[in-house]
C-alpha cells in the first residue's frame, strides 16, 4: 500500500478532474467559451508528455554513461508514453481548433493545417516516430540501445524548438501567439481564474502521474521478457 500511494493519488486526481472539469463554471471568454474545459485535457497532456519525454532522455544520458540495459527499457518506454500523450494532446488540440477557428471564426480547414503550432508538433512526433523505427530496424541489443539513447538525445533537442519557440517567431492563430487575435493564451492569469487552477494543476499531475505508472507497468513487463528469454 506504502508503495502505491501515487498510483491511488493519480486515480484520484483523474476522477476528480473529470467531474469538476465538466460540472464547475469556467471564464466565459471571447471565442474560447466553454471549449475551455478542454485546457484540463489538451494542455494538461502536453504537460505530461514533457515530462515524460525528459525522464526518456534523462535515461538515455544514463545508459551512454553506463551502458546499463535497464535504463535503455526505462528510456524507451518513457518515450513511447510520451508519444502517447503527445498523440492525445494533438487529437484534443485539433478538436478544439475545429470548435473555435473553423467553426466561430470561420477559419478555413485549409489555414487550420497550415497553424506553425500543429505542424510543430506533428514533426516534433514524427520525429519521435522515426526513434521507434530506428530501434526496430537493429537486431544487435547493445547497438540498437547506443544508437537509439544517441537519437533519442536529438529528438530531444527537437522538441523545444518544434513545439515552443519556432511557432512564437511566427504568425500563429494559436492563443498567446504573437499577431494572434484567436482567443485568449490558455494560461495567462486574467483567463484561468482561481477556480480554473484548482482543477487545472491536480490534473496535470493526474496525468503525468497516469504516464508514469503506465510506463513502469511496461518496463516491468519487457524485464521480466528479456529475463525470462535469457534463462531460456
């Protein structure tokens, strides 16, 4: 029970994010309106996706030092929840976007695909893509791991650059953008109020926390595989 604290924590938080998110009063904003509620989703996936993508990197740094096995199944597995949640947090994006550029702004569907945002963080998950194709195309375990920890450091890299500072040196309908006059930036302190904060921050724990229990029950698995192949 000691042990599984967070686990019942993020169960918690969830449920809790769930209902408040949809029952309690949101701002009532120009064009974002009730598709606010989404922040709890979208955003709060975004979040941990981050995380989760700096715990596969941190990992990978530590098997280039140590060239432990284990931290190349802890780097890999972080990285495939991540990916997970940054699919997530792009599907919510884009549903959201559907919402309130196309439908109250009458936005075409065309300029939608063209937003710096959304093509920034299509390669940012392609790029991500492209590691777990890296690692399936070697057979050689040690090679595949130094490799895969080497591009994983450089898909990294890219992630920052992708998602946060190359669609801000740009035109962008995304809220908080600079020359955008689509809504308002989800996290400015006029827009979410007190209320907002008391959902929106447990949830991104929630959620990170959900990714983390997800990834440790997956490295559990593949250990316990490679250690059972072994004794064969």
């Amino acid at each position: 029970m000691q042990k599984n604290w967070w686990k019942i924590l993020s169960f918690i938080l969830l449920v809790y994010t769930v209902v408040c998110g949809f029952l309690l009063d949101v701002p009532r904003l120009p064009i974002l309106n009730e598709t606010i509620r989404n922040l709890y989703f979208h955003v709060c996936m975004w979040f941990g996706m981050m995380v989760l993508f700096t715990t596969s990197f941190v990992y990978s740094i530590k098997y280039l030092r140590g060239f432990n096995y284990r931290n190349d199944v802890f780097a890999h597995n972080f990285a495939s929840l991540g990916c997970l949640f940054g699919i997530l947090g792009y599907a919510t994006g884009f549903l959201w976007v559907s919402v309130t550029w196309v439908t109250d702004q009458g936005q075409s569907m065309g300029s939608v695909l063209k937003e710096p945002k959304l093509i920034g963080a299509a390669i940012a998950l392609l790029v991500y893509g492209a590691y777990f194709v890296l690692r399936g195309s070697f057979t050689d375990i040690d090679k595949k791991a130094r490799i895969s920890a080497v591009y994983n450091i450089f898909a990294f890299a890219m992630l920052f650059p992708s998602i946060w500072i190359i669609p801000r040196l740009v035109g962008s309908l995304h809220p908080g953008a600079p020359g955008s006059d689509s809504g308002n930036p989800a996290l400015d302190r006029r827009d979410m109020d007190a209320g907002m904060r008391l959902i929106f921050w447990p949830a991104v724990l929630g959620w990170t926390l959900l990714g983390v229990w997800i990834a440790t029950l997956k490295i559990r698995i593949e250990l316990f595989r490679d250690k059972k192949l072994i004794h064969e």
